[in-house]
C-alpha cells in the first residue's frame, strides 16, 4: 500500500497527460493549416486565440553546415544582414546606395587580392584598404540604422531576434494580430529584396564574437578542437562561427551569392500561429509571400563522416578552469533509433533526478555540472552523442570523465529500470504539452518538424515512438555506440600560467 502511494501522483499525472495528449493531437488536426505557394514556400497556420496577438518562425534549411569552402562563418552573416533592411526600408537613396555599395565590392576585391598575395605590396595594400574604406563611409551616407526594428517596434513587435546553427537559419518576432499584413510584407521584403548594407561593419562584428567565445575562451578552443578531431569529411568540423581567416577575406559579393542559392522559397518553411483568420491570412500571405521568386531547391551533397575506429584525443593546457568532454559518433535524426538516444539523454542528464547530476554532482560531488546530450554540433548529418562536465574545485578533468566511463557502463549492462522508462515517457509528454503552451514555442515546433520531416505531425509522433522504447533497446543502442574505438575526448588540464600552452 505504501509503494502505491508512492506512485499514485506519478500514475494521475500520466492519466492526465494522456488526456490532454489526445484532445491536443486531435485539435491540432482541425487547427493546423498547410499549404505550399506556387513558388514552392511552405506556410503553416494555427489558429490559437486565446489573445489577439500571433508569433511566426521562418526556418530556411541552410547553416553554417552549408558554408562554402574557405567561406566559414558565411551563413552566419544572414542572420546578421536581416535585420539591416530592404530596397524601401533603411535607406534614403536604393539608388545612389546601390550604386555606391558596387564602388564598395570593386574596391575590396582589389584590396582582398592584394592582400592575399604572396609577394603583396605593404603600401599597395594600405592605399587600396583606404580607397576600400572611403567607398564604405560614402555608402553609409545613405544608411537609416534601425529603421526595421524600428518598425516592428512601434507596431507593437517584441522579441524580434534570429539564429544560425548548423543545420539551419531562424527569424522569429511577435505581433498583434492586427498587424498581420504589416508583418507578411516587412517579413516577405527582407527576403525579397535583401541589401548587403553595411556588410563589413557586420563582419567585424562576428569576429568580435569569434574572439570572445573561441579565442578567448579556453573551453571554446578545446570545443572547436574537438570537433575539428572528431569529425573529418563532415562539414560539422568547421567552426559555426567562422575561421578568422575566411571571416577576414569573404566578401558581401559572396553573401549575395550564398543568399541566392540557399534563400529560395522551395528551400524555406514559414509557421504563423495566433489569433487568425485562415482565408484573409492566407490571402495575405498569398498577395506578398507569392513575389518571391521561385528557385530550385539547393541540391545537397556532403562528404560522409568515416567510421571511426580508434579512440581520439585533444589535451588543452590552460590557466583555467578544467573541463572535460567526450562524444560518440552516431547516425543523423532520421535514424530509426534516433528516440532512443533522447531516452538516454533523459534518464542520463534531465533534472536533479538524472544519474550523472546524482552520482557527479550530489553525491560524490566531484564536479559542478554533468549532463549528456545528442545532435552535436548538428543532427542533419551524423554527429556526436556527447557528455560534459565541469570538475568542482581540488578535482581533474580525468576524475569526472572516470566517473561518466563508470556511469555509462553501467547504462550498458543494466540499461534503465521500469521505473526510470516509465518516468521518461511521462516527461516526453509533460513537456510536449508544456511546448504547446505559447505561441512562439508552437511555430518553432511546427515549423521544425515540417522542414526536417516534410511533416509537422512528426511532433506528435515521436511521442508514440519513445512510448515503444524498451529497456533492450537502450542497452542494445548503447553497446552499439558508447565503445572506445568511436569515442573522441577533449580535456582541458589546468597548469600554471606560466609556461602554458594555446
């Protein structure tokens, strides 16, 4: 009687999950809305109003994974470039701005070729940098900085932001719902009608932020070394951010042309949900989304990741704090045995319930943080399941990374309890729901799962897929993968400043 009171709050959470599970998956079927343009965009509606406000999250299917050899950091300036504006939007002359922005290209590319020869000219170079820098400052003379956000801003707009990972580029902002047209054509005009405005100023702004989370970082070099071992034909072992020589020399030429290739309508998904009238909204989205010119999808082909077969190792000395990392190349998402992994991850790293947090940081409390995860750097190619932590004070990067060794093998022989499988699968859902809960949150889902799965209901599905997970499974994928032969790690030893190596 007492073990059934123990689990009677588990057993009626899971009961009303399972309810509001089914009236969540069964609304969704009437709400969601899709169609594709004729220029091949996607648009997903959902109809949510429960306040007249909407949230849209446009995903193309181009990230850093897709920069251009010796153009890292590339796609990364999209994002970047987004929100400088449009032809009507941010500028006080399209023409004489256009006009002075190609003076701009002309110069650079004398100046980068200069640069980059072997035998260059130190004085050709400096003369050419300046004439380069004389055509940015007449450019910027037409620049009204701001002017799109400014917008947004006025018309009720708030968290206006983007993102670029591996795998793909996101824009996302809020609205009141009575701003929807205002939103499809300042959103439908960026992609539109981009300018490459105030491009270098931009770049210069990236390779700040390449100084200070690798260059500067003691834990970001070791991660981009670690990665540059752990994969070798994958695009994944490139940094995101960009090599500072490719940041220092690719050109708002090569943006455009990046842009072009990767920004077509056949190649992006845009998920709209709130307070919506479908006909007028898609009428709306019709009337604007529909100039974009249609394109072909980017064909995609990338050099396969080899089969590792032996253990790999980065050992970064630094006057800073240890940190140790290792992962285990795996198969992409679209692996049959992908939910798998996420039942790993959940019994291994989420919450102060999971075994690495419990047996790491509570109990034998040799480190500050401990957790495991999947899809690193990205998941569209095949990738890494990793494990992190950072020691506690007085302890090694080689203590936790044994501890974690010890943790995973007995993943492997024992694999997870009932209850552990039980409490996972309630999770899944609990947090399914608790993603469901805002409109933000929901277009990301959406759209997610439409651009990987070419179907949205994916979201759904794979909460059916981790409920047939079993034990053996788990046992099965980890033997499978966590072997010493398939494993890369990174440590990041502490020494004395004196005498340390970068």
């Amino acid at each position: 009687m007492r073990r059934l009171r123990a689990y009677l709050p588990l057993l009626m959470l899971f009961c009303a999950l399972q309810i509001a599970f089914a009236q969540d998956l069964a609304s969704f079927e009437k709400r969601v809305h899709i169609k594709v343009l004729p220029n091949g965009l996607t648009i997903l509606l959902l109809n949510r109003p429960e306040a007249p406000v909407f949230s849209f999250y446009t995903m193309v299917d181009a990230g850093d994974a897709q920069d251009p050899k010796g153009k890292t950091g590339l796609a990364h300036m999209m994002e970047h470039m987004a929100f400088k504006g449009t032809n009507n939007i941010g500028t006080t002359n399209i023409t004489a701005e256009k006009a002075a922005l190609a003076k701009v290209e002309t110069a650079y590319a004398a100046y980068d070729r200069e640069n980059n020869r072997v035998n260059r000219d130190d004085k050709k170079v400096a003369e050419l940098k300046a004439e380069w820098e004389k055509a940015r400052e007449e450019a910027d003379q037409y620049v009204i900085k701001n002017e799109f956000g400014e917008i947004i801003e006025r018309n009720g707009g708030v968290g206006l932001n983007a993102s670029t990972g591996l795998d793909s580029t996101r824009y996302y902002y809020s609205l009141p719902a009575n701003r929807v047209e205002l939103w499809a054509y300042l959103e439908s005009e960026r992609f539109l009608h981009p300018v490459m405005r105030e491009f270098y100023k931009e770049r210069d702004v990236v390779m700040e932020e390449r100084r200070m989370r690798t260059d500067s970082s003691p834990t970001g070099r070791l991660i981009e070394q670690f990665l540059s071992v752990a994969y070798d034909g994958s695009p994944y072992h490139r940094p995101g951010i960009g090599y500072m020589s490719d940041l220092n020399h690719f050109s708002a030429t090569d943006a455009a042309n990046f842009f072009s290739t990767y920004y077509v309508p056949s190649n992006m998904v845009v998920a709209v949900v709130g307070d919506l009238d479908f006909e007028k909204t898609f009428a709306i989205v019709e009337k604007y989304f529909g100039r974009i010119p249609s394109g072909p999808k980017p064909e995609e082909y990338v050099t396969e990741q080899t089969k590792q077969s032996s253990q790999r190792t980065v050992l970064l000395h630094d006057p800073s704090q240890p940190f140790y990392i290792e992962g285990y190349l795996r198969p992409s998402y679209r692996d049959k045995d992908d939910v798998v992994y996420s039942v790993i991850s959940s019994v291994m790293s989420e919450g102060r319930t999971s075994r690495l947090y419990r047996t790491l940081v509570r109990d034998r409390k040799i480190a500050m943080t401990a957790a495991g995860f999947s899809g690193f750097p990205g998941n569209k190619y095949s990738n890494l399941y990793a494990f992190y932590a950072v020691p506690s004070q007085g302890h090694s990067a080689a203590q936790v990374g044994n501890a974690i060794n010890e943790a995973v093998g007995k993943l492997k022989s024992d694999g997870v309890s009932p209850d552990e499988l039980k409490m996972v699968k309630t999770r899944a859902k609990a947090n399914l729901i608790r993603g469901l809960a805002n409109n933000q949150g929901l277009a990301m889902k959406l759209a997610e799962n439409q651009l990987k799965y070419g179907d949205w209901r994916e979201l759904f599905r794979r909460i059916d897929k981790i409920d047939a997970v079993t034990n053996d499974d788990v046992k099965r994928v980890a033997n499978q993968i966590f072997v010493d032969s398939n494993r890369t790690i990174g440590i990041l030893e502490t020494n004395s400043a004196k005498g340390a190596q970068r």
